[in-house]
C-alpha cells in the first residue's frame, strides 16, 4: 500500500483539529471568568461526584496546556491526514472515536484498581472522613489519602489516547515508512517506533503510577485501534 504526501487536509482531520483549537481557546477565555470546564468537560473516575457520562467524549477535546495542544494536534495533522486519505473520512472518525473511548475505558479501569487499593488499606469510617477532604481537595501526605483524592479530584484531558490509536495504525498500515526522530534525529521504520512506544508507555505506566501523564490511556487508544484495523482486515476484501 502506498500513499502520496501532501500538505493538504483533509475534512475529518481538519475538522478535529479546528474543534480542538476551539475547545482550548473557549476554556482559556472562562477560565478568567471563573467558570472551570476541566471540572465540566473532563474525565473525572466515576465514582467522583465530578463525573458525568458525557465527559468519555468531551475529555478528547480538553487540553491542559499550550504545549498538550500543539503536538497532540501535530501528530494528528502528520499522520491522521494518512489515514483519513486511506480510509476515508467515515471511517477515520469511526477509528478516531473509538480508540479516544477506548483509552478512556482502559484509563478508567487502572483507575479502578488503584481505587480498591487504596480502599483495602483504610476503614469505611476513615473513608467518610478522607472524601469530605477529597472534597475539599485536601488529602494526608503519602497516604491512601492522597491516592483517593487525586483518583476523585483530577480529571483527565486531551486527545491523547485517540492520537496514539492513530499512530499506531500508520504504523500497521506503513510499517517500513522510515520516520525521522528528533532525539536523537535518525530515520527509524514505523513499526520499531510504534512498538518502541507502545512499550514505553507500558513501562511507565507500571513503574510511575499516579503520574500526571496517562500512560494507560495511551496504550488504551493503540490497543483499540489494533483491535478495530484487525476486525476491518479480517471483514473486508478492500481494508479501505
């Protein structure tokens, strides 16, 4: 399979990319309001009294930073553009929204996990007691305390999860593409860097749990995706 190079984007992508910028601006500008959407648009763990069902769709569009914006929007002009020329812009969006849920549903289940962790280790009177801090956004150092108040108090943004379920179907698509890294600046194939990644991830995600960073929502987005290009391949004579 071969594709053409081209500046040009296509709808799908430019689309994402135009809401996305929205989004950031929009939630810059209520910021010095005092209207918080993180806390509304967010993906807060479900049991926070943050959570609401919209927010595994609105998170995909939440930035935190200027910097969270640019490359999560680079990444998906370089390769989501591909893509969308390969698959078409119905089933690039299908892909893009599925494996931005997927991370979110993978995200939520580590959630899950560390919060009954930190649930076996306290009694029900001393959780009473921590989710009124929770609440307050108040916790006890290096205790279950803290763990708790960062599961219900933070909420997760960005796109993230759905930007990697993209990179890893260029890397399925086009394995031998040699990519250019900037550290160190060497050419690579596509499949070694999406692999090289994917590992990444996993290992950071075990070895800094609690980290600001979602590792697990990442690979979540590269483990839908993976799923959903092998559904396709095994459904369909023409895979585009």
């Amino acid at each position: 399979m071969n594709y053409r190079p081209s500046l040009n984007m296509p709808p799908v992508v430019k689309n994402l990319i135009l809401a996305n910028v929205l989004f950031f601006v929009v939630t810059m500008v209520m910021q010095q309001t005092g209207t918080d959407l993180y806390k509304i648009l967010g993906l807060y763990f479900p049991a926070s009294d943050n959570f609401r069902l919209h927010q595994m769709f609105t998170h995909m569009f939440m930035h935190g930073s200027l910097g969270h914006i640019f490359f999560n929007m680079f990444a998906l002009f370089m390769f989501g553009r591909v893509l969308e020329s390969v698959w078409g812009p119905r089933r690039f969006l299908i892909f893009y929204l599925v494996t931005g849920l997927g991370a979110a549903v993978l995200h939520t289940l580590v959630n899950y996990f560390e919060y009954q962790s930190a649930l076996a280790k306290i009694s029900p009177d001393q959780l009473a007691y921590l989710k009124e801090l929770a609440a307050q956004g108040k916790y006890i150092p290096n205790t279950a305390s803290e763990k708790l108040t960062m599961i219900l108090n933070t909420p997760t943004v960005g796109a993230s999860g759905a930007v990697f379920g993209i990179l890893l179907g260029f890397g399925m698509l086009f394995p031998n593409t040699e990519l250019m890294l900037l550290f160190p600046p060497i050419p690579i194939k596509a499949k070694y860097f999406v692999i090289g990644y994917g590992v990444l991830e996993l290992v950071l995600g075990i070895s800094q749990p609690g980290s600001n960073v979602a590792h697990f929502a990442h690979l979540g987005g590269m483990l839908f995706g993976y799923f959903m290009i092998k559904y396709w391949n095994k459904n369909s004579k023409r895979f585009y």
